[in-house]
C-alpha cells in the first residue's frame, strides 16, 4: 500500500501507474480510477460521466459527492462552465471530461487525483440536477442494449 506522500510523489495526471490496492478510507483509488478512465472513452460529457461514476460508486457503496460548478485551469487561466465532477473523502477528485475542453496536456489531471495538488481550482456546489439512471446515460452515449457495461 502506497502512503499518501508516496502517492503524492509517483502521482501526475491520475493513479493508473499506482500499485493496485491503495486504500483510502476504505475504497480502492486505483480500482475507482480504472473505473474512471474506462468510462472517458465515451462520448457523454461531463455531466454524463460523473452521473456514470456516481452509480458505479454506489454500487461499490464509496461515499462521494457529486458537485457542478467552475473549473479554473492557474496556468493559462482558461475556465470550463458549468463543469461537474465527483468529490471523495480525503480530498480526492474523479473528473475525465477537462482535457475535452482545455487539451491533452500533462498539467490538465484526468482520472482521481488529488485536489490540493493539480493545476485545476475547483468551486462549485452540491450538483442540483437529478442523477442520470443508467438507462439515460446508455442513450446519451448512444450504447445499445447489447453492452454490458463497465463492470464491477
């Protein structure tokens, strides 16, 4: 198990590379975040995909919070509104949809990292919109009935 300087150290755009089996406050950061990069493969955006997430986190009974709000980028100041994105506990965050909108870049994190150490100021509230079900969010990728799903 890594400790969290440990992660902090090996960590740049999010945890793919960590050992498997960090645990923090219960869950799996690399298990979430294999979650994560899977599900950035589809074409939903931001709201779509933290809605994904939720479900497969609740699933896995990982406490979180789903937040809406303002991205803002300290580098080149370049901002993404409205923008949504998952809070866990100890500070960690599980966002794939800004390198959509401010590049592929190595300074834009991706997948869960942690929120006290990336280029991205976050402010936002409790996401107001009711939660996508599955359902919703199979149609708005435009997945049919025939996949299964990322699996847990």
């Amino acid at each position: 198990m890594l400790s969290r300087g440990a992660w902090q150290t090996n960590h740049r755009r999010g945890m793919a590379s960590q050992e498997p089996g960090y645990k923090m406050d219960g869950f799996d950061l690399v298990e979430i975040e294999m979650f994560a990069l899977e599900s950035s493969d589809l074409d939903i955006d931001c709201n779509g995909s933290a809605d994904l997430m939720s479900l497969l986190l609740e699933r896995m009974s990982v406490e979180h919070t789903r937040m809406c709000g303002l991205a803002t980028h300290t580098r080149t100041g370049k901002r993404v509104f409205p923008h949504c994105w998952l809070e866990l506990p100890g500070g960690f965050i599980v966002d794939v949809r800004l390198q959509k909108w401010l590049g592929d870049r190595d300074d834009i994190p991706h997948g869960v990292f942690d929120k006290c150490d990336c280029s991205i100021v976050y402010q936002g509230d409790l996401d107001p919109r009711e939660r996508m079900s599955m359902e919703e969010i199979h149609e708005l990728a435009g997945i049919g009935k025939d996949f299964d799903g990322i699996q847990i």
